[in-house]
C-alpha cells in the first residue's frame, strides 16, 4: 500500500511551475505584466534563440526594495493584494505571486533592480529557484529580469518545445497582446539582436494598433465607441470587406487583460451577420471596461480566461457597440487598377517605415489606393427570374406612385437620405523617424490613399424592423421637416456585361453589382415587420422525394416556410407534397429551392431559430433578385443605382460589397494625364 507523504519543496515548485511556465512566451507575459504593475512606462524585451536562451525583460518601474528582491522569488509572496477581500476586485495583472518563483525553478534568473528611494541597486542570481549570489549593482530606476537556459532542469519539458522560430512568434504574440492591451506603454521586441516591434506609448490605442497590426490592417479598421448596464466598449473592428480567414485577428481585453471570451467573440460575430462571407471572420481590437467585482480573473492558472458576473450584459455591449459602428460606416471599396510593386509591399510589423524617406512614403502614398483593396469577386448564382412584381417592390421608405398597386401591405416611414461629403484632405508626407522612435500615425485615418470616400455626418437609417413598426398608416399629408441640402447629382451612364451598373456622379464612377445589390434590398424588404409574400396555389401540387434528412428538417420547420409562402406536407413514403409556393417561384423550380433552404435549415435551425431564418431569407432573396447576365430594363437598374448612393444597400447578405469607386484622378494616371 503507497504511503502518503509531502512532496520535496523543489519537486513541488516544479509541478507549479508546469501551471504557470508552458513555454517562453509564458515567461514574457508573465514579466511584462510585472513591469506594467510596476508602473513602468518603458519596457523592452530581447529574445534570443526563440527565448529558449535567453529572455530579457528591462522597464522603468518603481523596482524592488533591496530587502524584498529575494522575498519576491518564494511562493505566494505578492505585493498586489493583503486580505480575502481583495480577490473581489483585483485591478492588476498578476496578483497570486507564483510567476517569479515559478519561473526561477526552471531557469536560471537574474535580477538587477533598485528603487527611486535608493542609490543604489542590488543584483541577485538564482539557479532552480536556488539564491547562488547576493550583491549591489549600480544601476538606473527599474528592473531588469534575464532568464537563461529555460528548462535546464526539466530535459522532459525540452521534448515538447518547438522550432526557435515558433517559439519566437508565440513570444511576439504575446508581446504584441501586452502593447494592444496597454498602449500607455512604450513596448520595444528585440529577437537575436534585431528590433521587430516598438510602439509610441502615447496613450493613443490607434497609434498601439498600427504599430503592431501594420498600416493595411489599421486602415480597414473601424472606431468602436459604446456603454451601458455599467460597462464601456472601445476600440477598432474591421469592416465586413476586411474579414480574415482565420479568428487570429480578435484580440478582446477585459479591465486592461488580455482575455480569450466565448462571449465577447460571439457577440462581435453576431453583429456582422449578414453582412460578411461566409468563411470569413472579423478581426478587432476591443477593450471592455466594467467594475472590478463584475468579473473574476482567477479561474485559471494563465488568467487568460475570466468569468462574467452577467454574461448576457457583456454580449449586449459588445454587440451593439459593434453594430452600431457598422451601421454608421458609409465607406465603399476602392477600385484596383495597378498591382502595387513587390516592394511597397506592408510587412505586419511595420518596421520598413522606420527607415524610409520621406520621398519613398510619397510615393508609396501616390499608390497608396491601391495596396489593400479587397478583391472583388463575381459570382453568378444560378436561380430564378424575379416575377415584376418583386423587382419593383419598394425599399422600406419608398414612396411609390399612386398607380402602382404593388405596393407592401404595411407602409413604411421615409428613410433619411444620406448627402455624400467633401473628399477627404490629402494625406500629409511624413518625414524619416530616427532610428529608435516608433513610426507615426496619420492623424486621420479617412486621408489615408485606400480609404473610400466618406459621407456627411447623417443620421443612420435604422433596421427595416424599426421601420416597419413605427411606420404611419398611409399619411396623406407630412408633417414640415427641416431642409437638408439637396444630394449631389448622379447619372445611370450604362451597363457592361449586363451584370455590372455604372453610375457617375461628381468626380467619381461607381460599379455596381445590380445581383448583389438587388439582393440585399429584398433581404431587407423580408426581414422588415409587416411584410407578407404574395402566394400562389398550384393547379397540380408537386411532389418530390428528397433525402431523409433534408425531408424530416423541413417538415420541422412548416411554419417557418409557411410564412414564406411554402405549404409543404408529408406525402407519405419518405415523399413531400408542396401545394402552395410564393409567385415569385416558378413550380419548376420549387423542388430545388426547398432542397436548398433543407440544406440551409441542417446547417443553422437546429441551434438558433433566429439564423435559420435568416438563413431562408438569404435564399429567398437571391431567388427573387435579378441575375448577372441578365438584360434589365433602364427604369430597374436606375431603382438598384438609387438604392446603393442613398445609403440604404451596402453589402449583401454574404457579405460582398455591392459597389467599387473609381475616381477621376485614378483614370487620369492610367491615361498619363496626370
């Protein structure tokens, strides 16, 4: 029978330190959010050999009192909290005081500190958490921590590490979470002796975001500004265009943490719904700030995951604050003309605009428009023609003549026309930073050269759900408004390929794409309160067999299809009888729709019903819109024109962009005339 006895202290520190210590990057983070604890306004980390090596980590700080340098290595021994009662609203990143022990078992340290209050230092080396030497060290204000040779005595550990170059990523990923989640702090990152990253330390989280994230990324970010239920959303998300194929550019922060929240990563993805691809996801940097007590940092040893007091407040926050930044951008995508050469090309740190000349930024600048546009895509999606009807239906808010009869049961409230603004000043040259400063940041990021041209200031057109439920009942006469100044004048110039609209207006071209654009206004037109397709019954109701999954989930789902002008019944055997569909489907056609609203029902109506219905309209939409390809009559392609310069279509439901700008100044320079 085993006998139970306690474990040896160094056996002990090891198994701690397995918690706290999981590769090099651990150790970074662990002692970078020590020196910002510790009030440093400076802190420079240096790797080498992926920081297997050696890591060091200087700051500016208030430094260690030279009678607690060795105190500060034992266990437990913190100088962030005192009594139980501070676990209830911890405000510092560590707090538990096992980093700094945890780590000396593993490695060889050194430190080297000293206070405002002494003159001079002390230097102390440990080796597995071992005190090998004690002495003064003359040295400046703050501490400095090396660490050498991480896992030495732990070769078990060894085998589980990756290549130096890994290693160095994880480790300037860290570092780059530590310079977004304190932009306060000038960060600098040095790996085998060359500078990768170093932020300004002005306060500024935009000027954190281009340093880290690069200017292309920086450029397609969007300003995030929101509160209520005591909490506060800032910070930057991408525009529905910007979406990435991977989540690795959401980077949440709670109370100054950097944190991995299901919740606030649901939230941000919520708000983008239908309005970015599928396969895509939206990159951000935002910052929650709440009550100290309304969130607990202490359920897991590496304190990247935290526990909400109310989980339901966090994602109204974050979401709204999300949706409503996208709802107020009224940017389009820029035409590509002129691939830009391979050397303009960004790197993500940013570091070349360190040692470029005010020339070279010029005439990266000159180009500027083009670096970072997102691709344009054209599919042509296979579908039905969209009965009259239902092309000339009108947006919510549209008036409609007094002949037309087509008009939705339930009026709509007119919806504010949006008047497009000044072109954004120039971008102003900037000249060559010296060797060790930070790069600058535009002061404005609308006169950077990809930016699409702004719009003025004008209230943004609430969702058609809001629309419809305010909406007078058929006002005769309507009430005196305040005058808005009359939009610039446009003009429909043609249509090329019978897929793309051009529009001119001013000193620019738009492309639209008539299929997506139409689609977008009948996925708002489904999604508004009030409106009931017009139905047809079949003089000989069709039935068909479909797969038996695909069969069982729309017979689950009858009232959903119902209220999109479906009557669908078991026909026994495995078969569906349909004897009602929407006038806008053609009976032909009604066996291959239904097998593509099943597939979508599969993918999204078993966990939310709210996406499962969106889900439908999406199909629904594209049915009934008009398809590339196809010829249209003037009158038609001029109601899609309108629709896209008021504002009201911006992307479609999977998230393309409906319309691309193409300046003057763009086509000049093509010509050599400019």
């Amino acid at each position: 029978m085993p006998h139970i006895q306690p474990l040896d202290p160094h056996v002990a520190d090891l198994i701690a330190a397995g918690e706290v210590v999981e590769r090099p990057a651990s150790v970074v983070k662990e002692l970078v959010e020590n020196a910002i604890d510790a009030g440093a306004t400076a802190v420079t980390v240096e790797i080498q050999h992926g920081g297997m090596t050696l890591i060091r980590v200087t700051d500016n700080g208030c430094g260690i009192a030279a009678e607690e340098a060795e105190t500060a290595f034992l266990r437990h021994a913190t100088s962030k909290i005192r009594s139980e009662y501070d676990l209830e609203a911890i405000g510092t990143l560590g707090f538990r005081g096992e980093a700094l022990a945890a780590i000396a078992a593993v490695s060889r340290v050194d430190l080297l500190t000293r206070t405002a209050d002494e003159s001079v230092g002390v230097s102390v080396e440990l080796e597995g958490g071992v005190v090998v030497s004690r002495e003064e060290a003359g040295c400046p204000q703050g501490t400095t921590m090396v660490v050498r040779d991480l896992f030495y005595n732990t070769p078990a550990r060894l085998k589980f590490m990756k290549k130096d170059s890994a290693e160095g990523a994880a480790v300037f990923a860290a570092v780059q979470r530590q310079a977004l989640s304190h932009p306060e702090v000038s960060i600098r990152f040095l790996r085998d002796g060359r500078q990768e990253l170093l932020t300004p330390g002005d306060g500024q989280l935009k000027s954190a975001v281009y340093a880290v994230l690069g200017r292309e990324m920086a450029l397609g970010l969007r300003s995030v500004t929101g509160s209520g239920e005591e909490m506060t959303v800032n910070g930057f998300t991408s525009l529905p265009t910007c979406c990435r194929g991977t989540r690795g550019y959401q980077h949440f922060f709670v109370n100054g943490r950097y944190v991995k929240s299901r919740t606030m990563m649901a939230a941000l993805e919520e708000a983008y719904a239908n309005q970015k691809m599928v396969g895509k996801f939206p990159g951000c940097v935002l910052h929650l700030t709440t009550k100290l007590n309304a969130v607990d940092v202490n359920v897991h040893p590496t304190k990247q995951e935290v526990k909400f007091g109310s989980e339901r407040k966090v994602f109204d926050a974050v979401y709204y604050a999300v949706r409503a930044a996208l709802e107020q951008d009224q940017t389009r995508p820029t035409a590509v003309l002129e691939r830009p050469r391979a050397h303009d090309s960004v790197i993500p740190n940013q570091t070349r605009f360190q040692t470029m000349t005010a020339q070279q930024y010029r005439a990266l600048t000159s180009q500027g428009a083009a670096e970072g546009a997102p691709e344009r895509r054209h599919p042509v999606r296979p579908g039905l023609s969209a009965l009259e009807r239902i092309r000339t239906a009108p947006l919510p808010g549209e008036r409609l003549p007094l002949h037309d009869y087509t008009a939705p049961r339930t009026p709509a409230a007119p919806a504010p026309v949006s008047t497009p603004a000044k072109p954004a000043s120039a971008p102003v040259a900037r000249t060559e930073p010296e060797a060790h400063t930070a790069p600058a940041v535009p002061e404005r990021e609308e006169s950077a050269p990809m930016n699409e041209r702004p719009v003025s200031p004008t209230p943004t057109h609430p969702e058609p759900e809001a629309k419809a439920e305010t909406a007078p009942a058929a006002p005769e006469v309507l009430p005196p408004v305040a005058e808005e100044p009359e939009p610039e004048p446009w003009r429909l110039a043609g249509e090329i390929f019978h897929t793309y609209i051009i529009v001119e207006q001013g000193e620019r071209v738009l492309l639209i794409d008539k299929h997506a654009a139409h689609e977008r206004m009948h996925f708002d037109r489904l999604k508004a309160a009030g409106y009931t397709p017009m139905c047809q019954m079949l003089l000989t109701p069709v039935v068909f067999t479909p797969p038996a999954e695909e069969g069982a989930v729309l017979l689950q789902n009858q009232q959903l299809l119902a209220d999109f002008g479906f009557e669908v019944e078991d026909f026994g055997g495995g078969g569906l009888i349909v004897r009602q569909c929407p006038d806008y489907v053609d009976a032909g056609d009604i066996e291959s729709t239904l097998s593509e609203l099943a597939g979508r029902l599969l993918s999204t109506g078993r966990a939310d019903p709210a996406a499962a219905r969106d889900g439908v309209m999406h199909t629904m939409a594209c049915k009934a819109a008009i398809k590339g390809g196809q010829k249209n009559d003037p009158h038609e392609l001029e109601r899609v024109a309108k629709a896209v310069l008021s504002g009201a279509v911006k992307y479609c439901p999977h998230g393309r962009p409906v319309a691309i700008e193409l300046t003057r100044s763009q086509l000049e320079k093509q010509f050599k005339r400019a």
